[in-house]
C-alpha cells in the first residue's frame, strides 16, 4: 500500500527573502523618520508609493510560486478522487443505507411491542383519553423492552392516579376537561377553582347591586307617600295658602335635594309613617 503514493521530490524553492528583507528595514526606518509636513508631504508620499509598489510585487511572485508548487499536489487530488475515495465514499453510502434500513426495522417492530404494551395496559386501567405519542417513550436499539415497557407503565400509572385525585375534588367533571388538555393535574385543579372563585365574587357584586337598588327604592316610596298629604292652614299674610298634592320621579340625590329645598323655603310637607 506504502509504494501506490511515492513522493519523488519535494518542490525546490530557492529565495533571497533574508537580503530583501534587509533591504526593507533600511526603507522602513527611512520613511518613519522622515518629518511629514507641507514642504515635505509629496516626499512623504512618494516613499509610500515606492514601498507599496515593491510590496504588491513581491506578492505577485508570491502568489506565482505558490501556483506552481500546489498545481502538482491538485493534479494528484483530481486524479486520487476519481479513483479512490470518490469509489470509497459512494460504497460507503450504499452500505449505510442498507444499515440504516435493517435498524429501522428492527427499531419499528421494538416500537410496535412496546405501543401494544401501552395500549393494553391502559385498556386494564380504563383509561380511554391519552395516546401512545404522548408518553415520549425514546426507543432506540440500545435499549431494552423491560425499560421501554416501564416507561410506559410508570407514564399510565401517573395518569391513573391524576384521575384518582380529581374524583375526590369538587367540580370533578369540569377539572377532567381541563386535565384532558396538558395531562397536569395541579394546574387543571387550580384553574377549575380559581374560576368558581371569581365567579362566585361576580354573583356577590350582582347581589349587593340588586340588595342596593331595592334600598333605594323602598327610601324613594317612603319619601313619595310623605309628599302626597301635605297640611293646609291659613297665615296673617295676605297672600291664600295652596295645597297641592303630585308625585315626583327623579333619582334618590334628588329627591333628597326637593324635600331640602322645601325645608329651605318653608314649605310644610307631612312626612308619613
């Protein structure tokens, strides 16, 4: 295997880059010291240019040198590609496919014994509303059918002992709709009480509204008959006396204001008991 690939001879680059570099040094220490200002800025530039313009040379053989040193390890790569790994990897393909599809049957009839576990055992505890997918039950190769059945089982019996707790809540129906949606037994009992409290507090507020309006009307009846039979007498003023009897409709602030402004004014009212 060692004789397929030989290497016959390494690339031979020969290079003077220790005297160029020198030679850089000297331009570089020469162009910092140079004081830059209006008289001397275009020398300033003109050192740039010269140094940028070596640079960007140096570069291009560079870049030269590399080419010619790469062109012969990408011939071999092309040809190392067409004839060995391309065939390599297209094999290897082929055989993962063929692996893949075995476990995956392997896997879907480890699957389809434990689903019949779960389906069975949940009919034993009467149990109509969960499905298999919701158990979350990780079958793989690896594992066992004991500890896949027991996930199963421990998954059935928690739900098993939800339903037991909820029987003994007040509004269990109502509480079983709510569990059926999220299978969290804690938070399906809080909602379900949490929204007969504030219900309750509603049929309260209603009660006291009602209690409040027949309060005011029974002291606006009561304020009613008092104006209905007012007293009739006669003064030393010149001016006649009138009694007059009338009902009056306005809200409670009102009325109040009315039997005030007749007490104001003098007007004599009998107040019936």
């Amino acid at each position: 295997m060692e004789e397929l690939i030989i290497v016959e001879q390494l690339p031979i680059i020969k290079e003077n880059l220790k005297k160029i570099s020198d030679e850089i040094d000297k331009k570089v220490e020469l162009a910092n010291s140079l004081a830059c200002t209006e008289d001397t800025v275009k020398d300033v530039k003109k050192a740039r240019a010269e140094m940028t313009k070596q640079f960007k040379e140096l570069e291009n053989r560079r870049k030269e040198v590399k080419d010619k040193v790469m062109k012969p390890y990408n011939d071999f790569e092309d040809i190392y590609k067409e004839y060995i790994s391309n065939k390599f990897n297209e094999a290897d393909k082929i055989l993962k496919n063929k692996i893949d599809v075995v476990e995956q049957e392997l896997k879907d009839r480890k699957e389809s014994e434990v689903k019949d576990y779960f389906e069975e055992y949940t009919k034993s505890k009467e149990i109509d509303f969960i499905t298999y997918n919701q158990a979350n039950i990780n079958v793989t190769l690896s594992a066992s059918m004991k500890s896949l059945k027991e996930q199963a089982k421990m998954f059935i019996d928690r739900i098993a002992e939800d339903m037991d707790l909820i029987k003994t809540q007040d509004y269990e129906d109502e509480i079983m709709l709510e569990y059926k949606k999220e299978l969290n037994v804690s938070r399906a009992i809080t909602e379900v009480n949490n929204r007969h409290k504030e219900l309750e507090q509603i049929n309260k507020q209603k009660e006291a509204k009602e209690e409040q309006k027949l309060t005011d009307e029974a002291m606006l009846n009561k304020i009613d008959e008092c104006l209905k039979t007012p007293k009739v007498e006669k003064t030393e003023e010149t001016e006649e006396l009138v009694t007059a009897t009338f009902k009056a409709t306005c809200l409670k602030s009102k009325m109040i204001k009315l039997v005030n402004f007749m007490k104001e004014e003098g007007i004599e009212y009998e107040q019936c008991k």
